[in-house]
C-alpha cells in the first residue's frame, strides 16, 4: 500500500456502482488531495448515450480520458496530490491516464455483479442505468500483476477500505 501514500496521482477505478466517488472523495480529503470527478467530465453527448443504455465506445471515451489526465496533470504540475474517480475499464485506458502523469497507481475496487447492478439501480439522480452495468463487465480488464495497481474489496465500507489502503 506504500505506493498509494507516495503517488503523485491515485485513479480510484472500477465498474458503475463499485464506490468510486465515494472512496475518492474521502481519500482525497485523507490526503489533502485534489479530488477529480471522472463523471462530471464526460460531454454531454457520452451522458445522453450513457442515459439511454448504450455504452460507450473505446473512441468515444478517449477525449474523457484525456480530460482526466490533464486535470490530474494539472493538479500534479501545481504541487498537488491527485485523487481521480474514472472507472478506467481497460488496461489502454489506464496506460492512456498515466501518459499524462507518469506513476500514477491505480486503486481498483473490485465488485461483484449483482452489488454493483443493484447499488446503480439504487443510485438517484445519476445517468448511468443498471442496464449498462453488464457491459460495465464485459468491458473490464482487471489490472495485471505489472500494472501500478492496488486491488480492494469494494463491497466493504468507505471506512474499512480507507484504513486498508492508508494503514
């Protein structure tokens, strides 16, 4: 977990449902951090699609990607610790990410299916529906052994995961 503590940027990830923003945010407020929301950065026309069940395609989440990085390298350049919440599914999206600060370490929290479909269908006010949350599956790349990543069980409590990870 040392690599978590030393980062310069952490990429909470995952699939829809898994915890994401709030382990972020409470990470980020841990660390002093600045806290990037992954979602509040698609466009409107990702959101839309999102909205009405259809998933995004790998093109379609590039220009996201990039906004992420680049407020994560932002925060960085400017003395910062970064926390990001981006559900950075593939192992392309997450080399995409640390294009833009390298060392990045990712934080995945890994869920099972039936939790995460039925936090996202309990969720209100949010535009990803449950249906989307299959895909959110087939599309995972779960983080390799030579990746940077640190792999959590994300059914626990915000608590318990931030006493994992922060020791």
């Amino acid at each position: 977990m040392n690599d978590l503590r030393t980062a310069p940027a952490i990429v909470v990830m995952g699939v829809a449902g898994c915890g994401k923003t709030a382990v972020g945010e409470a990470l980020a407020k841990a660390l002093g951090a600045d806290f990037i929301e992954g979602d509040r950065l698609h466009p409107p026309q990702n959101v839309a699609r999102m909205a009405r069940g259809e998933p995004l395609t790998d093109a379609l989440r590039e220009g996201w990607l990039d906004a992420i990085g680049e407020h994560i390298a932002t925060s960085v350049a400017g003395g910062r610790k970064a926390v990001a919440a981006c559900s950075a599914l593939k192992r392309g999206y997450r080399d995409r990410l640390s294009r833009f600060r390298p060392g990045i370490v990712f934080l995945y929290l890994k869920i099972d299916r039936e939790t995460a479909w039925r936090r996202v269908a309990d969720r209100k006010g949010h535009f990803m529906p449950a249906s989307l949350v299959d895909s959110q599956f087939a599309t995972l790349e779960e983080p390799a052994a030579d990746e940077r990543a640190v792999t959590v069980d994300g059914t626990r409590s915000v608590a318990g995961i931030l006493k994992e990870i922060t020791g």
